[in-house]
C-alpha cells in the first residue's frame, strides 16, 4: 500500500493471539487508527497474570546478562529482588487480581519461586549470545514486524523464549517471528525453544519448567501466515474491501470470534464498544 499510511509497527508478542479474535487484537495493535476512524474503546487494567511474568522476565534476565557476561549465575536474591521490584511497580499503577493470585503479597512468593526454577532448571544449560534486545525488520510497506525474545542462545542458534501462566498456550507465531528477527539482522538461528514456568497458586507446590522445542520451519510459516493475515485486514480497514462489502474504517475489515475464551470486557477493550458488540445476542 502507499502513502499516505505509514508503516505500522506489529510487536511479536501479538502474532499468537491474532487468529483466535482479529478484532480484539485489532483494538490493541492499531488502537490510535480505531479511535480516530470514530470507534470508542476501553482502557484495560494490567492484570496480576501479565505483572506476576513481567517481573519473572525481570528476574530471568538479570540471571542471563549476569551468565553473558560472566559464565556464572548470580545470587539467587539478585535476581529475586529485581522479580518484586518489577512486580511492586506494575501494582502502584493499579492491577486487577484473580484467584490464582488474590493479593500482592502472594504475588511476590509466587514471583520468587518462579524465577528460582528458572535459576536451577532452565539458566545452567543457556549460554545466553543475546539477552532481551529488541530487533526489528520490514515486512512489507504497511508493516514493520518488532520483537524481543528472552534469549539467542549458543546452544546452538536457538531463540528461547520464557511463557508464565496459569496453563500453556500455543506461541508457535510468536517464536517463528523471533526467528526470522534474527535471520534479518544477520544471526543465524536453527532452533526454537519455549520455557514455561506455571503460575500456580501457593497452596500448592511450584511444578518443574517445562522446556518445549518447536519445528522451527512450522514456526517461521505460522509466523509469515499470521503476519500476511494482519496485513490483509488492515489494508481492508483503510481502503475498504469491495469483494466482500466491507468500506474503508468498517469494523468488519478484522473479523470477530464472540466465540473466543477471551471475549469478556476483563480481556477485550472493544467489548461492548461502538467498535464491537458481536458478543450480544440480537433483539
């Protein structure tokens, strides 16, 4: 497409989640283009799930600078202090929590013994090349693809990267985007690995990490599949699409799934909006 749009940046960590609901993700990636099309949407509050893996990611990444720099792993309360730290900024700016995770305190006892997992189980075999370094690459006029995965590894060329959560999920998009991040920035990458680490609640014991390689090949065309999709329904946004009667700024241009796990006001900041309202049953 040409001007006058400039090219939009796409953050990696979108890509999984796109196919599941265009239209939620849509308010989230493209949310200055929505407003000004006319469209209302919601403010979210961050959720305790988001802020309890901010600050592993935190932790895990003081551990893996320390081992880039040193070989050696740091103290078990460096990396530990900086989890909570993170963790206490993201609750000062207010948080939503959920029955996993009821109250601050215990977000920071399940922070702690996360990133202690990752200490003993994950960090002694990465032999970090590159640690949380942002990475950016051109797909197309409209796009600019933006990621930055946990960890390039020796081990060898492997992207990592670490997932926390209630359960897992499929990230096989986003790891495939890190992957070709890599190759267009001249890193050559032949592996790609997923680190997850459970978000359980404290009254029962902190599950093992669990370390899952994918089919990189898969993850790369899950990746450009993904990216080709969100591509397609932005052009429509703007343009329009006659071929299937959606105008230029129609909310159609990213389909809706009411269908979705996460179609809830909790987790969507089109619910209920002008933007969408296709979870609502018909008069």
């Amino acid at each position: 497409m040409s001007a006058p749009f400039e090219p939009t940046i796409v953050r990696s960590s979108s890509l999984s989640g796109y196919p599941d609901c265009p239209r939620r993700s849509a308010a989230k990636l493209f949310r200055r283009e929505v407003l000004a099309a006319g469209y209302e949407l919601r403010e979210l509050p961050n959720g305790i799930g988001a802020a309890v893996g901010t600050a592993v990611h935190a932790g895990a990444a003081v551990i893996l600078l320390e081992k880039a720099k040193t070989g050696g792993l740091p103290p078990v309360s460096t990396a530990t202090d900086a989890a909570i730290d993170s963790l206490r900024t993201t609750a000062a700016k207010g948080i939503g929590y959920d029955r996993e995770t009821p109250a601050l305190n215990e977000a920071e006892h399940q922070a702690e013994r996360m990133v202690r997992v990752y200490r003993a189980q994950i960090a002694p075999d990465v032999q970090p090349l590159i640690v949380e370094e942002r990475m950016e690459a051109q797909v197309s006029a409209d796009i600019i693809l933006s990621g930055q995965s946990d960890v390039i590894a020796r081990e060898p060329g492997r992207v990592r990267d670490l997932k926390t959560g209630k359960a897992r999920s499929n990230h096989k998009p986003q790891l495939g985007s890190y992957s070709l991040l890599a190759r267009s920035n001249g890193i050559d990458v032949t592996e790609a690995c997923e680190d997850f680490i459970q978000r359980a609640p404290l009254k029962k014991p902190q599950p093992d990490a669990l370390i899952i390689k994918h089919d990189l090949a898969a993850a790369e065309t899950a990746a450009i599949a993904v990216l080709r999709h969100i591509e397609d329904d932005l052009k429509s946004f703007r343009l329009g699409n006659p071929s299937v009667g959606v105008l230029p700024g129609d909310a159609w241009a990213f389909p809706a799934n009411p269908n979705s796990k996460l179609c809830s006001a909790k987790w969507c900041p089109a619910h209920g909006t002008s933007f969408c309202r296709e979870h609502m049953s018909e008069e």
